[in-house]
C-alpha cells in the first residue's frame, strides 16, 4: 500500500522538467524591485519525471472509477463515459484555441458550441441554451439569476421567494440563497411528489417560481406537474427544472413540453462526460422564448452561415470568465452525434428498466418505502430488518468490500436511513444481478454477523477514516502534518 | 443494440417480466399524454465512431490555431505531456467526488497536494479544493467577505482587476444584494489614496484587486493590509499563481484571501476551459471557505489518510444558510496544475517566470523601437505588458492573424493599445517574425 | 541533472564513496585508453520537450497522409478509439514479458485470449503470443515445416503469394540453407496440377499459399490438404485473420499451420510497424511452434491462472537447438488486436467484411465503367482487386496523390496493373471523387 | 481479484462498435460461392464497449510495469519510458502514412528513419544502420546474415562457424542456428570475461566471426577486447556485438571503436521504448563500412536534400515486410532528441553507478562471485549462507510480496543460483536504499523464516503457479478450458 505525499520524495536539486534555452540576452528578473519580489522560494516538491509518474499512477490505485467497477451512486448518473469522447475533447485543433482570439479565426470551435445548445434545445423542448456555466449548481444559479431577472426586467420587484420541495438536492435551497432569494418549502405526500394541495396557497405575488426535478430525488415522476406548472404560471412565477434527473426522459417527455421555463442540464451526468472525481462538469442553462435575451454574455450565435459572439443588453451578465467548460461540451456534442436521435431515446428507458430491476429484486431485503414504477433511481429506507442495528451506512461501507462503489446515502432527508440506487443505462443485466446478489449478502451478514458489517469495510485501501478529529483539528496541508 | 448499452432482447425481456411490467413504454405509463414526447428528436440520427471523427476534423479546420502573444486571463505555458497521460487514468477520470473515502484515497491524496502547493505559491494558510475559475473564485472571495462581516454588505473592487473577473463578480454582486463599489485606478494601478477614503466610512467588506493586474503591472501592495485591517475590512487579492513562484504573495502582502485562475500552471488554452480556480485564506476563515476542503486524518488502523473535512459549511449539509453552492469544482483539473507543480517543482516554476520576463522585456523593447509603440505605463511587469500603437489597431490584428500570429489583444476601454504577453514557449525566432511583420506594417 | 535522473550531486557522491571509488570516471577505469571514446557524440543538445514536439511536427509536415485506396498487407481498417486509450495503460504497457507470472497475469491472460480469438478465426488448435509480422511469421512457418519434416529441407511456395512475404521467406530460406521452390500461377491462383508435381518426389517439407492472394483474389485451395498431406508435406496458409471472419479458414481448408499479419484487425497504418504477425497450428504440432505460448493453469491456492508453458521450445531454454530465435514479440500489438476482436466480436468482423466487400465491388464496377480499366483476373474478391489500366500508371497515381488519394499500390512485374483496396472506412463520396478524378485524367 | 475471461462476459446480440452505414447497392458477400465462405461464425466475443474497457482496465490491474515499481531485471534495461515519446508516436501526421506511399509523400518519416540512422551509428562508431529488424533477437538474425553475406560475397565459402562465449544470451546460438551457422562455444575465465588463451586456437578459416557483448552478462567490461579483435580479424572473422547491453557504455566507449563489425541494437532497452509486455521492440543493425552494401532492404537513403528507399544488388534480401516498427523508432528518436549529447552520457554513467552502488551494498548477504566494479548490472550467486535451502527463485518471489519485480535468475548459466541485477539510471537513491533494505530483509527471513519465504509470494495477484501441469497438459485456448 503506497502512502507517500508527493513531497516526502522530494530531494534538493532533482527536476521533473526541460525547458529550451532562451537567447534574450540580459533580461533578468532580478532587475524587478526587490520589494515585489516573494523572499524566499515556494516549497514545491522537487522530484523527477519518473517520481511524478510512478507517484500519480500507485495514488490514482487508491481510486474506484466507472472503469474499476459498478457505480450505482443515485442522483449521480454514473453511465459509461466513452472513450471516442476523450479523442475528441484532445484535438489539437481545438485545444491550442485562445479563448480572446478573433471570431473568424475560431469558427470551428462557435459552430460547435452552437449546434451542441440548439441539439440540448430540441431534446429539452426549450428555444435556447447558454453553455457558459461550469457546472450543475453553477447552472442553477445562473438559472436562477435568470429567473429573478426575467421579474426584474418587468419591474415585478416583489417576486423574492422561490419554492423547493423538501426532497431537492441540497444545492437548490443553497443556489436560490447565493441568487439572493427566499426558499419556502413545500412538502411532498407520501407519495413522495409534491403535494399540489399544499403548493396553492404559497403562490402569491412575492414568489418568483419554484424549482423541481421531474423525476423528483426519489424518482418518482411528478404527474401533477401540467397542473403545477398552470398554477405556478398562474400566479406569475416561473418554472425551473433541475436537469440532474434528466436521463430517463430521454426521447420520452420534455422539461420544455411540461411546462418549464428555465432549467439546466448536467452534462456530466446525462451526457456521459467524466465526473473526473468531482469536476470538471458542465451546467447549461436553457430558456423558454421570453428569457432569451437574458441569457448570460458571451452569447454564440448564427449569422447566415458565420457564428459570432454577443451579449444582449439585457443579459443578466457574465457567469463566467470565458465560455465556460469548452473541453466537456467537445465530449459531450461527440456524446449526441454517437448516439443520435434512435439511441438517446433507448439510453433513457434502459436507465430506468435498470432501476426498476434492481428495485423489484431486492424489495424483500429492504425496505421500499415508495412502491410503484421508478425512473433512473429509487430509494430504499434502510434493511427490511430493523432488529440488526446494522445501518444504511454500514450497508454502503461492506458493499465496497465486495468491490462496488456504495450508493449515496442518507440522501433524500425524507427518510432515516436512505439507499440511492442509480444504475444507468450502461450496465448488465449480468453487472445487475451480481450487485443484486452482494445486496442479499449483505443483507443476511446484517443477521448472521451483524459486527462484521458494522466494522466494514475490511478489503479496501484503507479503512473507516477517523473524521470527527479531521474536522476538529483540520490538517489542511503538508506543512501542518506533524509526525 | 447500441454499444453502449448491454442489453439483449432477451435480457429486456427477463428484466420486464420480473418488475411486472410487458413493456418498455410501460415504465412510462404514468406520464400524462399531454406531456409526452412521442415524436423523433430533430437531430442527426446516430453517427459511427470514423464518422464523428469525420465531423470533429471537419469543425477544428474551421479553426485557426495561432501563436499567441495573448494573455488576459489565459496563458500559453508549456504543458509537460506526462500531465495529460496521467490524468487520464480512469482512476482519476471516471470518478465520483470522493464520498467514499476508503475507496477515494486517489483524489483526496491529490487535492491535500494541491491544497498544500497553492499554500505555498500564495503564501496563504488553508485553501479549497478548487473553484471553477478565477472570475467565479473572486466571486466567491467576494461572498465570504460579505459573510465573514456579518452587517457590512459592500465591497470595493480596483478598476485594475481583469474586466473579465470584474464581469462575473458584478453579476453575483448584483444577485446577491451586495454593493459592489469601484476604486480607481491611477496611472495603470490602484489608487490607494482613494481605496482609503472609501474605507474610511466602516462599511466595507472586503477590498479586492489583483496582480499582476489588467495591464500587466505588478502592483505595489505596500500598506493596503494595514489599511483594509484598520477597518476590519478583509484584503482579498486575486493572484496568478504562476507568477507568485517569484513574485510578492498574497500572504506577503498579507491579504486575508487569496483567489484566481490556475489556468496559468500549464494547463492548455482549450478555449478557454476547463481551467481551475483557486480559493486560498488565513487560517481563521477557513470554516468561511466554500467548497470542499481535504483533511489528513488515520483510518482504525491508525493508517495515515484523506477525507473531505468541515463538511458542515457545504451546500449538502447546509442548504440555504451554506456561503456557497458549489458542489461539482474542478477536480480533475486540479490534478492537472498538481501534477504540472510537482514536474515544476522549486526550480522551474522560477525559470518558467524568467525565461517569460526576459521574452516580454525584449519584445517589449522591440516594439518600442520600432517607434510604433510606446508603453500604456512605465510600471514593472513580468510576461504581460500594454501599449498604445500609432498604426491601426483591428487592421494590424487581422493582418498578424492571416500570418499565424495572436498578436496581442486589445485593452478594453481602448482604441490603441493592446495586451501583449510572452511566456517561455515563445522563441527568439516566433518574436522576431513578428516584430518584422509588424515592421512591416503601415 | 537531467529529469530522467534523479540524482543529486550528495546522492552521487554517497554512492561513490560507498562503492569507493572517487569519481564517475573511476567507474570506466578498466577500458582500455586506446577505446575509450572521450569526445561529445556528433549529436544535437538536448530538446526540451517543446523542442522535441516542434520537431517531430516539422518532420510531420514533410508527409501528406492520403485517402487509402491502397492495401497489399496494410489495411486502413477502422480503429476504435478505445484501443489506444487501454494499451497506454502503464501496466501493460511498461511490462516486460511475463517471467514472473505473479504479477503479469495482465499480460498473460490476454495472450491467452489471443490465441483463443486467432484459433477461432483461422480455425486452427493452437497459437503462439505473436509474431514480428506477417511475412516473418511466414519464414517462421517454413522453418517449422523444416523442423517437423527432419530429413527434408525443401519448402514451395506459390507465386501468389505477396512478393513481400516471399522475400522475407526468401532471406530466411537462404541462410537456414532451405531450398524454397515456387509454385507457379495460373490465371492469377495457385497452379494446383504444378503444385503436386511438385510434390511427387516426397522431398517437400511444405507447401506455402495464401489467401487472399497478393492479387486480393480468394483462393480455392479445394484438394490442397489431400495432396500435400498425401506426401507427408505440411500444408502451409498465410491468411488475412480480419478476412478470415467470413471465408473458408485455414482450419476448414486442411492447412497444418496457419500465419498472417495481424494489422488488419484495427491497427494503424503507422507507415509499416508495429503490426504483428499470428503463428496456428493443428495441435500435434504445438511442441514445433516457436516463440511463446501461454497456457491455463493454477496457482497453488487452486486459482486460475495463465503461465508460459512448453518453454522447453524456446530459445533461452533450447539455445542453438531451438526451432527458432524468436524472444520479444509484439505482445502490445497482440493485445491491440485482442481488444479489437472484443469489441468488434462475433458480429462487428463479418460486418467489416460485407461492408468492404461491398465498397470493393462498387468501385471496381465503377472503374471499369470508365472503360480505361480492365480486371486483371476474373476471380472472386473481397476487398482487393488489381485491374489493368490504359492510362500512364505513374502519371495517374501521382496526379492523384496531389488530389490527396492513394490510388491503389502497382502491381509487381507489371506496369499497367494496379491494386487496390476499399475498406469499410471508404465512403461512397470517397470513391465516388476517386473514379470522377480518374475520369477526368487522360 | 477480478478472474473472468473475455469469452465469459459474452452474451449474444451485444456489440461493442459502430460502423456507419453503407450504401453501395446490393453487392452482398452471399455471392461469394458458398465454397469459399466460413461455415460457422468465429466464435468471437459478444460484449458492450463498456464490458471490454472495464475487463481490460482490471486485466491490466493483475500487472506490474515501470511506472508500478522498481524492475531490477538483469540484461532487461527497465528504464523508465518517457511520456514524450508516447505522444510523438501518436501524431497523426506519421500514424496515418501506409507504408506504400510514394517516397514524395512520406518525406518526413524517411527523414525520421535517416537520422535515427545516422544518430545510431554515432553514437556506435559504425558507418550504417538498417532499422528494419524488429527486435533484439531479429537484429541479431539480421546481423549474422550480414556476416554471412559478407564472406560469401568474397567467396570464403567455408566460414560457417560462429564463436559464442558461454555466458551469452540464449538468443546468441539460436540466432546462429536459424542463419544456419554452427556454434563453437569458448569459456569464462574465473574473472567471468571470455579466456583470450582459449580462444586462440579456436580460431580458423572455418570461422565467420564472434558473437560478444560488453559489457558481457556479468556486466564485467571484456577489456582484452582489442586484442580479440585483432586475433579475429586476424583469421580473417568479423565481430559482432550484442547491443543488449550498450547502455552503461553511452558516452564512454564505442562498439565500432573496439573493433566491431556488426551491431544490433535494442531501442527497447538503451533507447527507453516500452517492452510493451514483450514486444513490439525494435533491434537496428549497424555495420562498418565494409559491410553497407550487405544491409538489408528496404535502405532509406539521402539525396540531396531528397530521402528515398533503395535496396543494393547485395544487400542479403528483406527481413521484414516494410520498414520494420516505426513506431518504435519515432520513441527513440523523441528519447535522443530529449537526451541530446550531453545527457546521453550521463545515462550510462548513472546506470554504472546504481549497479555498482547496489552491488556493494548487498555483497555481505548475497554472494558476488566475481568481485570488482561492474557496467549496468551485476549477478549474485544466490545468498551467502548458503544453509538455509533458499534459493533464488525464492528470493525472487519473496521479492514480489514487497513490491518490487524480480531480478533476472538462473540466468547467466555460469552460477547455479544466478540472479542478475540491473537498476538502470532512471531510479533514484531512495529506491535503490529501499531495494536494498528488502534485499536484506529477505536474507534475513531466509534464516529466521525459510518456508515462509520458500512459500513466497503471498500478496500477489495470484501466488505460484503448478507450471508442470501446464505443460503436461497444455490448454492453450478458451475452447479447452474444461470446468
């Protein structure tokens, strides 16, 4: 087991680089004032080529990727990122762009930042996309910022207020609090949908939309959502679709066609670009006609036959330094072209007959408390069982035992003991049911040697990480390491 | 069927029997008719493998890749090759955040490193996992400002910064309800002596300026953490960290936060991202930190390991009261700039900035003996550098362009100046071909 | 020092003095004056990487990469992008042969799905980890009959076979002190009544054909096995393994050893190398095969596992008693393949053959269209064909390059006979532009 | 411990690739005669492109390469392998070229193949290279042809005789009999290098030449090599140096100046590309000047400022079907590019040192029966106390369970308990003192614990393997596999 920092191989005098020769003659930095200077030289490690591989490739061991193994991390979408993808985002004719060079000179690179919004336009059924946010939250935020702008640009200053269910994902409320509006919660049934009774009396004048996902968290589709959505726009709110639930819908219903106005995509989920163990992803935000002009700056658009950059007078501003990820917007245009308008409809119901397999196949193990048809995920409260003390964490640290990646847990707050499960569209029936097996497993070691489960994992690179005592007394860098 | 998808008829068929259901649109029963979409998507139906590559070269020969003398918030440095062969371990590329730490000791290994090096480059005492970019890194500096104070809601940005990070921060300024005041600039740098009078009324949050700034100038930070402190006000100061291998550090200039874009540390132009940002502070604001933070800590075996740490200021734990809502940052791209310090190390990222000032200060004199040029401002500066031309501006651009050069790009606010920069990858040849062509020029 | 080595001067000098001497050159001491060689090589200095890929982009500059319409043992076959991408994991890729089995179960295992996977399409018992290529593969072949045969030294070989496999079995016939015979052709396939004249004196070792022909025509080897096997002499088939997806294989047509080039299966064209050659055989004659073979078996805790067998064969082993000097192969380049018959499998490689066969057959019929273009032989193909052209062949070929084509390779021996080759990667529009230009040539 | 065939993650009706469609009309293969056709499909596998990048990325877990762990393997040369290399060796401007080209049309890679050449042959001391053998051992073939061809195009047809000193590689006397030569083996001196005294009187007008590295398998440099040369070329022999070995000499001594004739060389050892697992490696041969009209075809040659491929009327034929792996080369080349002059020498010299620096280090544990400075590697004859029944092949597999790949053993012939160590100029002292530390770990366990070392390895994918069964019973293929 390597456990070395990369500066615990450091050594004086060793260099992992070449640089050429310069021949400017005798320019030195030392002619720069001694007062802007920094006093003595960063303590960057000094290793060699070698170190830095060999380092970087026994740490990346430590790590379980899509490629290593099942991945049925629910609300994550962890499907097969293809490889054409990766050839695609490292083109050399793509990459060695400057973001500030002249528009002529990056047609290429406008046309694909273009067709790749108006191909999210169609399969969304919304009339335009920004692709400048960086990321899902940052989509929401931006989304939101559209939203309060869209109220805003009609003087309807009073519209502060937005609705979330008390299912939504944690960065909802936190992206509505950052765009500087008030979160009101609307409770679900026990059903898991919102509850459309409880909704009507918190539309009034102040609230600026409501934010949803369809599937909601739990999965479950929100069949109100036509009566919602008469409601919301009723009392003259907007609708703001959080796409992090996209992937069942493919080819089947639209967020556009519901009857939201707003909403963003997670590319990094839906279309198949790597999570990369946190980032980079990609958020683009897409509007109904009325908040075109508030898209945020840089705006790509078509002229004839030639694309340009733009900003309307009335956008909502910048959200980003440039055009946000451009690398994952390549993977995920060479995403769509692969599977075209035939596939993406199949990669939508076979992520949701995946889930609804594994739902159906363990409902005797634990406990469903929402029965009925799923989409891309569902969620267990817990073991069937409830005498073992075993809990839905342990659960998740002996499935990494016997080499699956845990579903997300204690996620949705709406049960105790949560279990997530997403297993996209990518995966066996085969990969299905060897899962499905280790679930049972674990389940009668929940029974016959409930300890074991608890002190698991027991395989893995390391084991149960003392976290109370990192948080109490952070050691956030090697300087602070004391040995 | 499709090859990303495993599923066999007879598999559908087993999997439909057992949840109950006799087909694939049963799964979508429950979906109201009005809502549904049961056409064909208005899109190209599916594509083979040689076909998108057709399509994808297609598109890049509409590019015109360029040798770039332009900065501005992206830097042509070298990219050692090992960086990109390594990142793409899947490992590394296909993994979740790292929830689940006994399987996730890769990524929060390296994020501890990358927390550690950007310490060390901005003098600074704790940092985050990474930001998206510069421009929303400042914003988020900004954000902490506004929440560290508790009833202040202003802050003064310097006119110096990068209209491009000033953009994005006025947009959250805005959203927010934070009042976003300007301090001048004076001959190309922050005016002090106004930045001091704007603090003087006790309601500011936080000050915010940059270096190298818009220009280019290594700006002199003398006295402005004593000023910003005399008021309580937070010192924020966004910071190319390539630079700060040889320059004054935020911690130096003893700045409360330290932000910016990590683009700077190798990683390619790529039109402008994935890039990273950074987010870096003092100690005591490192509970104010957005983002996810890496902590060292032991396994029961008593094993040395990693784990995302003070979760409870995070958006998942804390929804609306969390100072932020990023989740997804740029991870892997924080490898990147890791892995890309560590080849560095000590030494190069020093000979990096050398070789880069030596090529900036002779292009700098060349163009100013060509008598076209003059300097914006006589100030020092390391790679990057404006100055005002006698010839036209969009003409002399469009003319470098059809020569394969990115010759700079212009000041904002400007009808005659433009930005240029030269990293170490320029060659003594590249600046002398185009001094010539632009000798050449009108 | 330099970033490849990582020694600093006090690790130099510690090593020194542990070893103790006093100075690397005390290291050499013991060479000879009169040999020491103590001047700087007649080299460049050394390129910083930036250097080198400006270099290399220099040379790449001086080629023009062409539409391939040209075959004759390098096929432009699509490559799945996933190949590249797993074979640059350093794990397989920095291994070295699999000696200690341990921990090179990677590297064995997948040989072993390679001499599966050939075994099914040649239709042969068992397979070696590979070859250099396909037309060493071949020699290697004859030196196998050799060795079989003990009281022979005479190998034949047909004339249609590719005039560079001949020449390779050639050299190696020549020293091994081999008499190689050729079988002559008739209307472009083997002379079969010349074949077992040949044959009648009982003194051939083997009998070497192969198919397609090298002028893409598929051969009917229909009596083959009887007639050599009648005479005890091997039956030798050099076959192109993507081809064998669909024709009758070696196994089916009674050849005792089947060998070939393995570029046809997805690798690039790579101006000639790496490809990797395949060595079958019928099972009693594994003990002959030379090079490495891997075989099942288990590991102490009854595991499965795969591990060099029947080594006594080779070389390290054997010394000048063995078959062959064969030690490194092209274990990459087999796992190359082995990954591309995964992933094209039982489906993907018929369909690369329909869909080349039927490109192949469109073009032709679209050139002799044109009316200056005449079949060499009127025999059945699959995705090369020679025709004989009434234009200047050399003119016709050169014009074409300039129009970005390679139109097809001349046929040795000829001058007016050209053979082409049309993949699944060639479009209509493709071959559709070829045959306009051609029409409007002369 | 993933354990699955390929063939057993099949399934019918899965495909793992794309093909566009056609639409050439109705030429089918069914009218190819049924007599030519296959009668039954190859029995291929049937898996999702998900299923194969997944089964490889975990195939390639169960190996160890360079960028794992130190690789001391004796006469292997395990440097490390720059990433430079690799992505010259991708650029699309050299991957696409076919091999059939016009000379006009692939300018650049002629170039390439020419001044790799002509880098070789400086660094050599010999007048020409052929870059078309594809291996170590094909270069060897290719080298004796040459010698051959040599004296029969004098007419000295007698000289069918080859020296071989008993230490050599086994790839020495085999490559002689398959060019058809016959070996006359001459013996070590105590001192391990070849016994002048015993070489004289084998040598006559029977004899072609010497077949010889130096530094020879015990990394002890020959240093009456001046005098074997002139008694050689006295008989009127060539000499022919095995490359294998030329690292440690780089910068210090040249094959050519000590009186070689014929030389291969192995990019994949001296020259840094990837063994790739055993293969594709690539062994040029130089010649002296004598011997440049023998070399093989094709020849790329210079004219003017122009490259062309040309083939002598003497050249001995063709050893390969094009240009042999040019891929290979373009790693090489990329490699002395990098190195340049001066740090060409310093590779040879820090090899140099690492061995001898490891060799005295281990010497009180391990036997050294030759003692002295040595080049690139040195042999151990197994461990010094000799008491405890473990032999090398323990030591080697104990090995394995601390990380590290085995030394060569049994190999050089001349010791029963031989294990080679060579650990190249690329690994650092740190690694080197951690090696050594394991190194005497093991001689420890030998004495304290025998059959826990005689038992070794225990942490490895697999532990030994019942070899005698294999290849009593070989199963060499899917289908006969029997469960």
């Amino acid at each position: 087991y390597y456990n070395k920092l990369i500066f615990e191989i450091s050594k004086p005098g060793r260099v992992g680089y070449s640089l050429p020769q310069s021949d400017f003659g005798n320019y030195s930095l030392a002619d720069l004032p001694q007062s802007l200077r920094r006093t003595a030289p960063a303590e960057l490690p000094e290793v060699s080529e070698l170190d830095v591989v060999r380092h970087y490739t026994n740490v990346s061991n430590k790590n379980f990727g899509v490629e290593t193994g099942f991945y049925p991390l629910g609300s994550c979408t962890m499907k097969y990122n293809p490889k054409i993808n990766e050839e695609m985002a490292a083109l050399p004719a793509f990459t060695s762009l400057h973001p500030r060079q002249s528009e002529e000179s990056v047609q290429g690179a406008l046309r694909l930042y273009y067709e790749l919004a108006h191909a999210l336009a169609e399969i969304s059924g919304l009339a335009e996309f920004t692709l400048n946010p960086f990321a899902g939250a940052h989509g929401e935020l931006t989304g939101l910022m559209l939203m309060r702008q869209y109220h805003i640009k009609r003087g309807d200053l009073k519209r502060t207020k937005v609705i979330v269910p008390d299912s939504a994902h944690g960065t909802n409320p936190a992206s509505a609090a950052v765009c500087g509006l008030e979160i009101v919660e609307v409770p679900s049934t026990p059903e898991g949908t919102i509850d459309v009774a409880k909704l009507e009396p918190l539309l009034d004048d102040t609230i600026a939309g409501i934010m949803m996902t369809n599937p909601n968290t739990l999965g479950i589709f929100e069949k109100e959502i036509p009566q919602i959505a008469k409601l919301v726009h009723g009392c003259g709110g907007l609708l703001y679709y959080d796409g992090a639930n996209l992937n069942p819908l493919l080819g089947r219903c639209r967020p556009g066609d519901m009857g939201f106005d707003i909403m963003h995509i997670n590319l990094h989920k839906t279309f198949s670009t790597p999570h990369g163990g946190g980032g980079p992803g990609s958020g683009p935000v897409g509007v109904a006609a009325a908040l075109v002009d508030y898209l945020p700056r840089p705006r790509v658009v078509k002229h004839g036959d030639r694309y340009a950059v733009e900003g309307s007078a009335d956008s909502l501003g910048s959200v980003s330094g440039f055009f946000g990820n451009f690398g994952v917007m390549m993977r995920a245009y060479a995403y769509i072209l692969s599977l075209g308008k035939e596939n993406l409809k199949h990669a939508g119901e076979l992520a949701t007959l995946n889930a609804n397999y594994v739902k159906e196949s363990l409902k005797d193990c634990y406990y469903l408390p929402i029965e009925g048809i799923c989409k891309h995920e569902f969620v267990f409260d817990g073991l069937l069982d409830k005498s073992t003390g075993v809990t839905t964490l342990d659960v998740a640290k002996r499935l990494l035992d016997y080499g699956y990646h845990a579903p997300t847990i204690y996620f949705p707050l709406l049960f105790h003991q949560s279990i997530m499960i997403e297993p996209t569209e990518t995966e066996s029936k085969e990969t299905l049911d060897e899962f499905i097996e280790a679930m049972r497993t674990v389940a009668r070691e929940a029974i016959d040697d409930p300890e074991m489960v608890k002190s698991a994992p027991h395989v893995t690179p390391v084991r149960r990480l003392d976290e109370t005592t990192a948080a109490k007394n952070p050691i956030l860098r090697f300087k602070d390491l004391n040995y | 069927m499709y090859k990303y998808f495993p599923h066999t008829e007879s598999d559908i068929a087993e999997m439909l029997e057992r949840i109950g259901v006799s087909s694939l649109d049963d799964l979508y029963a429950e979906i109201p008719e009005s809502i549904r979409f049961d056409k064909d998507y208005n899109l190209h139906q599916s594509m083979s493998e040689d076909e998108v590559r057709s399509y994808f070269k297609e598109l890049g020969n509409l590019n015109h890749p360029l040798i770039s003398f332009a900065g501005g918030g992206a830097y042509d440095h070298y990219s050692p090759s090992v960086i990109a062969q390594l990142i793409a371990r899947s490992e590394y590329l296909t993994a979740y955040t790292p929830y689940q730490p006994e399987i996730s000791q890769g990524t929060l290994q390296y994020i501890f490193e990358f927390q550690s090096m950007i310490c060390e480059l901005t003098g600074m005492e704790c940092c985050n996992a990474s930001m998206y970019d510069g421009a929303t890194a400042t914003a988020e500096a900004m954000l902490m400002a506004i929440a560290h104070a508790k009833k202040r809601n202003k802050v003064i940005i310097s006119r110096t910064v990068s209209e491009r990070v000033i953009a994005v921060v006025e947009t959250y300024a805005r959203f927010h309800g934070v009042v976003l005041d300007y301090i001048p600039e004076k001959e190309g740098v922050t005016d002090k002596a106004a930045m001091e009078q704007m603090l003087a009324a006790d309601d500011v949050a936080g000050v915010i300026v940059s270096t190298p700034n818009r220009y280019g100038i290594i700006e002199d930070f003398t006295g402005f953490a004593e000023s910003t402190h005399a008021h309580k006000t937070l010192f924020i100061v966004n910071a190319d960290p390539s630079a700060m291998a040889v320059l004054k550090t935020p911690g130096e200039w003893g700045a409360d936060i330290a932000c910016g874009d990590g683009q700077s540390l190798g990683m390619p132009l790529n039109f402008g991202g994935p890039y990273v940002g950074y987010l870096a502070a003092t100690r005591d604001l490192v509970r104010k930190l957005p983002g996810r933070i890496v902590g060292a800590t032991k396994d029961v075996d008593g094993k040395r390991a990693f784990v995302l740490t003070l979760q409870a200021r995070e958006q998942h734990i804390r929804r609306q009261k969390a100072n932020s809502n990023i989740c997804s940052n740029q991870s892997l791209m924080a490898l990147y700039v890791t892995i890309y310090m560590a080849l560095m190390g000590k030494r190069g990222l020093q000979e990096v900035n050398e070789k880069s000032y030596a090529g900036a200060h002779y292009l700098c004199d060349k163009l100013l003996a060509t008598g076209k040029f003059s300097l914006c401002f006589d100030k020092p500066f390391l790679k990057e550098f404006a100055v005002r031309t006698t010839l036209n501006r969009e003409k002399l651009l469009k003319h470098l362009e059809e020569k394969g050069f990115l010759a700079g790009i212009p000041v904002e606010g400007t009808d005659d100046a433009l930005l240029f920069c030269v990293t170490e990858k320029r060659t003594r040849e590249e600046i002398d071909n185009l001094v010539s062509l632009i000798e050449q020029e009108g």
